[in-house]
C-alpha cells in the first residue's frame, strides 16, 4: 500500500472529522496526517494472516501525532526500513513498513539502507517490543560518530 502523503492541514475540515469520527476508538491526533488513518484502517481490512507493507512518509516516527499511531501499531510491527538519502525531491523521507495483524515477534527491527536498489545496509538496530516506548523513534538515522 501506498496512500496519499497529505498533511493535516490540507485535509477539509469535514473530511478531518469524518475520519476521527470514524477511527474514534484508536484516539489519532487531529494533527494526523492521511496515511495514519490508512495504515490503521488496514488492520481491518486484511487477513487474520495477513501481511502489511505499507510506504509511506517517516513523519509519524518523529513527531507528536506519530504517538498514538505507535503505540497502536507497535505490537504488529515486524520491521521498518528506510535509506540514506530521500526519496523524493519534497521533503518527505520514505519508509518501508512491515507489520502484520497478528503479534508474530517480540521484536522490531529497524533497518536503515544506503540504497534500497543496491540493499546495502549501514545499520539495523532490533528492539524488543516490551522495552520500545512511543515516542522519537530515531533508529533510522547513522549513529553519531
């Protein structure tokens, strides 16, 4: 999946409360941007076996609204990849995101490429669920020298 990357504030009002009323029960932040709602609305959608991959923008993993869709999805993450260098010429940062609707791993793993074509890894950090709090989630950056 692949959903629109809209910010929050070009979201019609009406459509802004259609959204939280409709997701209501999972309490997203009304400065969530689109693709929140698609990435929880998926859990309905798929198979109790399913598999999730979704692409969408690394925003969620940094900032203040990205809280509660983390906290929701932490438990059905299985892994995250992102890359060096941006996708895109805007500025949104691309991320791959692997999660199931099935608790399948005690563990997330954060998977940070130079290039997602030449899948040369420069970091991966595996985190146990339990200890993972939501929050800044920078494991997709270079360590610090």
């Amino acid at each position: 999946m692949n959903p629109p990357y809209i910010r929050h504030e070009y979201i019609p009002k009406d459509k802004k409360q259609e959204y939280a009323d409709l997701y209501n029960e999972y309490n997203l932040s009304t400065r969530s941007d689109l693709y929140c709602y698609f990435m929880i609305r998926v859990l309905d959608l798929i198979d109790d076996n399913g598999v999730i991959c979704v692409i969408t923008s690394d925003k969620w993993l940094e900032t203040g609204y990205g809280i509660t869709l983390q906290s929701i999805l932490k438990k059905y993450i299985i892994a995250i990849y992102g890359k060096k260098i941006r996708s895109f010429d805007l500025d949104i940062n691309a991320i791959i995101v692997l999660y199931s609707k099935k608790d399948i791993s005690d563990n997330i793993m954060f998977i940070l490429f130079d290039d997602y074509m030449k899948l040369s890894i420069l970091n991966i950090y595996v985190i146990n669920k339990l200890k993972l709090q939501s929050g800044k989630w920078f494991y997709l950056h270079l360590p610090l020298i």
